[in-house]
C-alpha cells in the first residue's frame, strides 16, 4: 500500500512524468486492486505562503491536474513530497485535509473549521484560498470548490535523513527479507534502492515488481524472501518474545534479589476528571474504579496514567504486561503487550531491539497489521526529555498503520502533560491503604506494619507509597532508632534521613568485614563510596539520562576516579541497573529516587569545595530540591544533628574531603557562605564569553581555559549558567541568608521567566521593599514571606502558596494572584488595582485600606458563539473571614464570591456591579456602596451590618437583606425591586426618593429618623403589604403616595468589564433561574 493512500498495492512508479503531460511531474505511483494514481511534486522545503512564488507555482499544478477533464477524484490524487518537516503541517494542515476526505459535503467541512477554535487550521484555510486565486488567475473560490480541491490534495513528510523515522523503518523492514537479517545487510540494501530510484529519476523511467528485482544484486535477498512472513515464522518469533515479556513478573533489584511477583501488590486506581492533575491524590480519592481490562474493551485507543513519585506505576506496567502475556500464551488470543521505556528513548524494547522493529516484525508484520490486537505501554513521559507534539504525531501515525492498537502513557503528575496530550480524563494511581501496607510487608516476608512507620514520622502519604515500603522493607532489620524516636525533625530531613539510612545500611552490609577490623577503614571506604555516588548522579542528571559506561569512566577519571575495576565497577553492580544499548551499556540507578537525592548530596558537596559552577548539573526537580532542603536543615540545626548519631555523623563526614574525614560542622559551612552569596548575586558572568565546541562532558560541564573564560557548547548552554545561581539563592534562603536586594532583584528580573517553578522557592522570605515588577513566580512557594511596601507590579503569582504571606503596603497594579493560595495573608494597604483574583483563596486575609479597583474576581457570566450564559467554572475567590475595612473596589464587576464573615467596614466600593454574591454576617459599617448594581445577593442576618454605609443611587434586585442592620444607612435615590427586608433595622436610615418596588417588608424597625419623603412605590397591592409601622411612617411623611411600574431589571447593564455591553434582559436570559424570595 503506497504512502498517501489508505489502499491497494503498488504496481508501478513513474519518475519525472512531464512527458505524459502531469502537471505534477516529479512522481506518479499507480496501484492495482483497487486502481488509483498518486502524482506529486518533490520539494525538499516549501513555504505555504501565498507570497512565496514556488509555493504558487506547485499550486497551479495542483489545481491544473484538479481541472482536468479526465480527472477522476475517486481514483486520483495529486500533491506535495516534502523533505524538511514542519510542525504545522502536522499540527494543523493534515488534519485539515482528513477532515475534508471525512467530510460528506463543503458545509459540513466548514461547519468543523470554525466549531474547532484552531487558529492553524483557520489560517491554512484562508492560506490555500488566497493562494488558488493566485494560481488560477480567479477573483473567487467558493467553498464548495475549495472544499473539492483540499478533498484529494496529499501533504506527505519522507524523513530519509541518516537518522530519521522513514529510513530506520526501511531498514529495520528489509531486515526481513535481506538472507541474513542483519542491520548491515539491510543497510547495504536499503541503500542499493536509493541509487536505483535516483537512477530512474535520472532517465525519467518507470519502475515495476520485476524490473526492480532484476536491479537487486543476487545472494543480498532471500530466495523465497516471502517465506519470512509465513504463520510458522511469525508464531515462533512472537511466542519467544510473548516468553520475554511473561518473565517481566521476575525483575528483581539488585539491592534486594526477590522477584517483583513474590510481593507486587496492585494498588487501587481511579478515573479522574482532567482539573484533579495538580491535586494530591490519598487512598480516599474518589472517582469510578479502573482496570485495564476495562479499558481494553473499551472503545478508546489512548490513556493517560498518572502517580506521583514513588506510587509504582512501572511495577505495575510490568506487571499488567506480564499478565497479558501469559493470557495469550494460553488462549492464543487477546491483547500482545509492548512495553517501552521513555528513559531509553523508546529503545530497547526487546533485548536490543527497538520499538519500530518490535511492533514492524515481530508484533504485527504487514499482512498482520491490521489484524492484531496491541496494548502499546509507554511508561515513564516524564523521563523523556523530547519534543511531545512530536511523539503524539508519531502515536497518531502508529494508530492508522495498527488500527487495532491501544496505548498506555504513563507518568508523574508534571504540570501542562494533559494539554500537551489533549486529555480531558486521566486514571490515577493510588498510594497503598493502611491495611495494603501490613499486606505489602506480609508479602514480602518482613515483620513491619503500618504502624510502624508512623515512628519515623512520615506523612500519611509518604507511609502510603510503595517505594517507601519496599525501602522500609529491604532495610527493616538495620533501620535507625533515631529516626523512629525525632519527633523534631521536619518532612523533607525526615525523608533524606531515610534515603541516607538506606545507602548507610547497604554500604554497612558490603563493607562488614572491613568494618570488623578498623572503623577508620570503614569509614573511608564509606566516604569514597559516597562521593563516586554523588558523581555518577551529577553526571547521569547532566546526560539527561543518557549516560554510558564507557562516558562514565572517562568522565570519573576527570574527578581523578581512575581505580575502575576496584572502586567504581563494585558500585555499579549495587545501586545500579546496566542495559545495553546498540555497541554501549548505558547506566541506570535502580530508582530515579536515588539519583534525586544523590543530586541533593552532590550540591552540598560541590559548594563545601568551592566549585560553585558545578551546580549546574540541569534542572533539579521537585524531589531532589526537597531533600536538599532536608539536609540544609540537618546541617543548621546543631540539636537535630546531637540527636541523630551516627547517621548524621556519617553523611557529614561523607562531605568532608580530608584524609581522615572530618564531621562537617554548620560553621564549617557558614564559612563558604560568603563566597556562595557573591555567586549567587551575578547575575551574568564578568569574563569573556567563549562559545567552542566540546565533545565530551566536562568534568564540571564547564572547563575554565587559562584566561579564564567559561567555554560552553552553545549560548544556550551559556545561558544555562543562571541555573546555579538560583539553587545558590535556594539555599541561601534556607539558611536565612538571601543575596542582596538589588542583585536579587536583577537576577529575578532577567531569569525568572526561564528557570523552573519548583526551585523558585522563597518561604519565609525577607523581601521587604523589593522590586519584583513583571517578575514570573507562577506555581512557586512564598508562604510566610515578607513584602513590606515591595514593588510586585505586573508580578505573575499564579497557582502559588501565599499563606500567611505578608504584602502590607505593597504595591501589586495588575498582578496575577489567580488560583494562588493567600490564607490568612496581609495584603493591608497594598494597591491592587487591576489585579487577577479569579480562583484564589483569600479566607482569613487582611486587605484593610487596599485599593482593588478594578480586580477580576471572576466572571459569573461568559459569551458563547455571540450567547451569554452561565460559565460552568466560575473563578470563585473564597474570601471568608477576611479583613477587607476601608478597601478601594470601585468600578468592580464582583460576582459569584462567598464573603461569609468578612470585614468590609468603610470599605469603597462606588459603581461596582455586585452580582450572586453571598455577604451573610458581613461587617460593612460605613462602607461606599454608591451607585452599585446589586443583584441576586444575600445580607441575610442579624450579624450582617449596613449601618451608615452609604447605598445612595443603587439598584438593588432580586436580593434577600432579611434581619440586616440598617441603622442609619443612607439610600437616598436607590432603586429596591424584589428585595426581602423581613426583620431589618431601618432606623434612622435615609430611604428620600428611593424605589420601593415589589418587596418583602414585614417587622421590620423603623423610628421617627427614619426618612421616607418622596420614595415611590410599585403599586398600591405592594404597599398593603408593607410592615405596618413603615407603611404608616411613609403616609405621614408624603403628603402624596407615588405609584411606578417600572422594571429597572430589563435596562441596567450588568457586565465584566471586559466583554462588549449586553442588557441585562439579554445577559440573564439563558442563566438558572435565581431567587431567594418567592413573589
């Protein structure tokens, strides 16, 4: 089946072809069964562009083979080959024109491009329209001829670069029929193929079957090269790899030898909705319970599986795939399981084999590919370190060659994966209940349980992984006392200490011997132990994983590690996995785990010995900086360290590169300090830049020549060098000890949009009067920081932890505070004008004399397709219990907010539109309500107070202040419709010319300063039903009684701000119904 159409079977190809009269005369490939042609126009780059002249100029082909007379578009295809890739014509213009091959007519076509908001495909059409003007000379093409043309137009990529997809399939295809099956052979004649099609391109000839055997040299393919896709064949080469993945349920760890099988135990997983990603998960999540054979009868193809460090997803994809394996070993029937590692780049799949190869030949050869079922389980996204777009694209592909074929994805919960893979559900995997802990321990033979680990003062959630488990249980009869008993020690030192107590007891168990005859001994055996771990993390998170044995001794031997097979190669053999690779062993540790905290190690070590630009070792994630923070406590706090012995001892001699080891003590390291601050201050390098090429890694990464120039293989790599600076500033602060402000701040301004958000960590923080202005700190954490009078103007908050944090007087115009956490924040006096506070959580937060005029607080309404309606997620902000008295809100939209118990007292909020919110026993003593549209709101209760504020000129509707506090309120020329004000406290209120319309008005308190003169009524059935005590002070006090019908409800404009001006008739028509007063 030729490439571009969806079937029969080539029969020949025709090369250079303008001699038949194609308009697209590069190549025309004709099939049989059924019979179709392909012509095409070979382009090695093309800009899509109606100004590019070779663009219009393939288009004028294209649409003369279109037009011709005999042209067929049930059996004819014209259209572009091209060499270069781009990503838009993935992205966007393929799925365009499988739309229009999809589609029944043009308006259906079109009606799919403007219901799908993709700006690419929108801009493709609009490209192909302006261009076929062009081409064709017309002043117009209508839809349903553009619709025609884009019908039976073909886009096609050939990837024939030494190291791309299209050739290595080709390859690894014709390793089938070459005699040998060798990669070399199949080389050798893949590239005989080359040079006979540019021969034919050469002589514009025409290939067939039988004149493309006799160019193939004798003795390079089989005599019967069909024979290799016989049933006897494939079933033997499938049920040898079906034996491979069935003993997947055997892996073992090299630190513990025990099969996974003897103590797996599969934890609970659930189906999610997509907005769960970034919550943390417990055993009491909910959602429908998942198993995969759910999912393998479903009719989906794709799914994303998600957990959290340490949970077991790869255990428990080995497992799935284990299970699938013996299944169809005994019915010969089902699902065959891939599975496939991102770590290894989707290598090594079977032995040294890769995924290509797996699926091409053994799995599903040609003939089979549309018969066999495949479970394809990629673990592992987040160790990929490659474009994702890219790897959908290929999936996608994959999916139209096996159409029968479901993937698995797996992956931490990293944030932005389920846009990228464009997922609105997820399943997620569940940490261990307490009682599948004593299960997991029971299994694995260890008398431990639940209980337990609650005495080294893990969190519930930590106690609940299984990677915490298996570590308790290798460990279980050597583990520390000390840990058990600190009840002082926080999370992330609790955590460090365990990973330090694991590796203490392993190194305690190889050197036992050693430690029998001389402590001393045993202790540097330790140390050497430590630092070649430390290395080897560095360089592995350096290589991005890709790190071989034969790059890890040469790059050892740069820290002067020559002793190989004495000191490294015993290493190995313990905390690591080696696998091969094509000619190289690559090096793995057992868990990302280990190198997380290792890297941890490798910092403080590096900084203990001056070499401040070995920080630089690539993005630290969110693991490694916890435990970093963990042992920069361990090293501050001299009571901690008392109290843990020798486990804290060992790790702080492990650091010190004396002969005999020395205990690092805090002071040792405050006096490196200095020189960290002044590091961590530079924001750019004084010296002279030098871009060179280096091949290798360096022993820093970086190599210093004599002049002292950073030499980098690229400015990016140049760039990269802010990265330390930041894990320089990280550790500062953990020490109480932050870079002076100016430098932070230029170091802030000019990286904070490059570097990751979890090392952006600044709890406790002093940043008093800083200047932060547009800085980006989304996702990052300040809790319990100071920013007295800081300036944050412009400052991007989004999805932080604010807790606590304090901003009194700070001034923060147009800030992003939006899904941000400000509980029980100070935001006194600080100018927030402008700013985004949809979604944020402010319950308990201080904003007394802020100035929020202008905020988003959320829209209660959205516009749809030119239809305003109800959003379905509201930016709801919580600020219950706040303190917001003599704020500035003015000209505000404040919609669907809960403001239970707030403080607003002579707060400002003139000309605001207050809409859906709840302000029950709020405190709005003296506060500026003037010329507010107030609508379906609750003041409900005795506790809420009104009094003296100021409603003049208002509108309030469809709104319950039933028991409210009134006294002395002023409502001069307010308009009142369907209000309850049952219970009110009117006294001494000023209701002169107010609007009285259909209200709830029954006990409620009024005296002789209260003042009616000139209110008007709604009808005269409304006002007998006025409390009798109102009623009779408004006749006393109008000599004559005005009556006026009037809805104000239909011609007040109630909107966001930044939408275009509705009526509030048209605005309120397609939201639910809301009332909390029957009339």
């Amino acid at each position: 089946m030729p490439y571009g159409l969806k079937e029969g079977t080539i029969e020949k190809v025709q090369f250079q072809t303008a001699w038949t009269g194609d308009s697209l005369d590069d190549l025309a490939i004709y099939t049989r069964e059924p019979s179709m042609k392909l012509v095409l126009q070979i382009k090695n780059n093309l800009e899509f562009s109606p100004g590019d002249k070779t663009f219009i100029k393939v288009l004028k082909s294209c649409w003369s083979t279109f037009k011709k007379d005999t042209f067929d578009p049930k059996k004819e295809w014209y259209g572009i080959g091209l060499g270069i890739y781009q990503k838009n014509i993935d992205s966007h213009l393929q799925q365009l024109l499988n739309w229009a091959r999809d589609s029944g007519d043009s308006q259906e076509f079109f009606q799919k491009v403007k219901a799908f908001d993709s700006q690419g495909k929108k801009r493709f059409v609009k490209i192909f329209e302006e261009g076929l003007k062009k081409a064709s000379g017309l002043d117009v093409i209508d839809d349903s001829e553009l619709f025609d043309f884009l019908k039976n137009l073909v886009v096609l990529y050939y990837d024939v670069k030494p190291e791309g997809k299209d050739r290595t399939w080709s390859i690894n295809y014709l390793r089938q029929i070459v005699k040998d099956g060798t990669p070399q052979e199949s080389i050798l004649l893949f590239n005989h193929l080359v040079q006979t099609a540019a021969k034919y391109s050469a002589s514009a000839g025409t290939l067939t079957l039988e004149s493309l055997r006799q160019e193939i040299p004798y003795g390079i393919i089989q005599t019967d090269h069909k024979a290799v896709f016989d049933t006897v064949s494939y079933r033997k080469r499938l049920l040898e790899y079906l034996r491979f993945v069935e003993g997947f349920r055997d892996y073992t760890h090299e630190l513990d030898k025990k099969p996974l099988k003897d103590y797996y135990l599969q934890n609970r997983a659930v189906v999610q909705d997509v907005r769960k990603w970034e919550e943390e998960s417990s055993v009491e999540d909910g959602g429908n319970n998942w198993r995969i054979d759910k999912f393998l009868e479903s009719g989906d193809w794709y799914l994303l599986v998600g957990a959290e460090f340490g949970i077991g997803k790869t255990s428990m994809m080995r497992m799935a795939a284990s299970k699938l394996a013996t299944a169809f070993l005994k019915k010969k029937e089902g699902f065959i399981p891939v599975l496939a590692f991102f770590k290894d780049k989707l290598r090594n799949v079977y032995y040294k084999e890769n995924l290509d190869y797996v699926i091409s030949t053994i799995v599903a050869p040609r003939q089979f590919s549309n018969k066999t079922h495949i479970l394809l389980i990629l673990d592992g996204l987040d160790e990929y370190g490659e474009d994702i777009e890219d790897l959908l694209l290929r999936l996608d592909s994959m999916h139209q060659s096996y159409p029968l074929m479901k993937v698995i994805i797996t992956t931490r919960m990293n944030a932005g994966y389920p846009r990228l893979l464009e997922v609105d559900k997820f399943v997620r995997l569940l940490p261990f209940s307490k009682e599948e802990v004593d299960s997991f321990f029971d299994r694995y033979g260890v008398s431990l349980s639940y209980g337990d680990l609650s005495d080294f003062g893990l969190r519930d959630e930590e106690k609940a992984k299984p990677l915490f488990c298996w570590m308790m249980a290798v460990i279980s009869s050597r583990t520390s006392t000390e840990i058990r008993m600190n009840k002082t020690l926080t999370a992330n030192t609790r955590r460090a200490l365990i990973y330090q107590e694991f590796i203490h007891s392993l190194l305690r168990g190889k050197y036992r011997e050693e430690a029998k005859r001389s402590i001393d001994g045993f202790h540097a055996l330790y140390v050497q132990e430590k630092k070649i771990l430390r290395k080897i993390a560095a360089l592995k998170q350096m290589t991005k994983g890709e790190l071989t044995e034969v790059g890890l001794k040469q790059d050892l031997a740069k820290f002067g590690l020559v002793n190989w097979s004495q000191d490294i190669e015993p290493i190995l053999t313990s905390y690591f996995t080696l696998r091969t690779d094509g000619l190289y062993k690559m090096v793995d540790f057992i868990h990302e785990s280990f190198k997380e905290y290792l890297v941890a190690e490798y910092y403080i070590e590096s900084i203990l010995e001056g070499h401040y630009e070995r920080l630089y070792v690539d993005m630290p994630s969110k693991e490694t900086l916890s435990y970093l923070e963990g042992l920069v406590e361990l090293l501050r706090n001299d009571s901690v360290r008392d109290q843990m012995g020798e486990i804290a001892d060992m790790f702080l001699k492990s650091l010190s590169h004396g002969t005999p080891p020395n205990i690092i003590t805090y002071s040792s390291f405050c006096n490196v300090l200095d020189s960290l601050n002044i590091m961590a201050s530079k924001c750019f390098e004084d010296r002279d830049l030098v871009i060179g090429e280096k091949g290798a890694i360096q022993s820093e990464l970086w190599s210093v020549t004599d002049g002292g120039s950073y030499v980098g293989k690229s400015m990016k790599d140049y760039e990269s060098l802010w990265l330390h600076r930041w894990i320089a500033a990280y550790i500062l602060n953990r020490l109480c000890n932050l870079p002076e402000k100016e430098e932070l701040e230029r170091l802030v301004k000019f990286t904070s949009h490059q570097m990751p958000n979890n090392i952006k960590e600044f709890k406790d923080a002093k940043l008093s009067r800083i200047n932060f202005e547009n800085a980006n700190f989304s996702k990052s954490n300040f809790e319990n920081a100071i920013f007295y009078g800081a300036h944050l103007t412009g400052c991007n908050f989004s999805h932080s932890n604010l807790r606590s944090t304090r901003f009194f007087g700070a001034t923060m115009v147009g800030t992003s505070l939006d899904h941000s956490d400000c509980e029980k924040g100070n935001m006194t006096d600080a100018n927030l004008t402008g700013a985004n506070l949809s979604y944020a959580n402010l319950r308990g937060a201080k904003l007394s004399n802020a100035i929020l005029d202008s905020v988003n607080f959320g829209s209660l309404l959205v516009i749809e397709d030119g239809k305003v309606k109800a959003a379905e997620n509201n930016g709801v902000v919580n600020l219950q219990d706040a303190t917001l008295n003599g704020v500035k809100i003015r000209a505000t939209v404040i919609s669907n907010i809960e403001l239970k118990g707030t403080n607003l007292s002579q707060c400002d909020l003139r000309s605001s539109d207050i809409v859906r919110v709840r302000l029950t026993e709020v405190n709005l003593f003296k506060s500026n309500l003037q010329n507010c549209k107030i609508v379906w709101c609750t003041f409900s209760g005795p506790n809420t107070d009104l009094s003296y504020s100021n409603l003049s000129t208002s509108i309030i509707i469809e709104s319950n202040l039933s028991g409210c506090n009134l006294k002395n309120a002023v409502l001069l020329g307010a308009h009142l419709d369907k209000v309850d004000l049952t219970d009110a406290d009117l006294r001494g209120a000023d209701l002169r010319g107010t609007y009285l319309g259909r209200l709830k008005i029954g006990s409620v308190t009024v005296d002789e300063n209260t003042k009616t003169e000139g209110v008007i009524l709604h009808s005269a059935d409304y006002f007998k039903r006025f409390d009798k005590d109102i009623r009779e002070l408004i006749e006393k006090q109008n000599k004559q009684i005005r009556f006026d019908k009037r809805d104000r409800l239909k011609s007040i404009n109630i909107i966001p701000r930044r939408t275009s001006s509705f009526t509030a008739e048209e605005m309120f028509s397609e939201v639910n119904e809301f009332k909390y007063i029957d009339f």
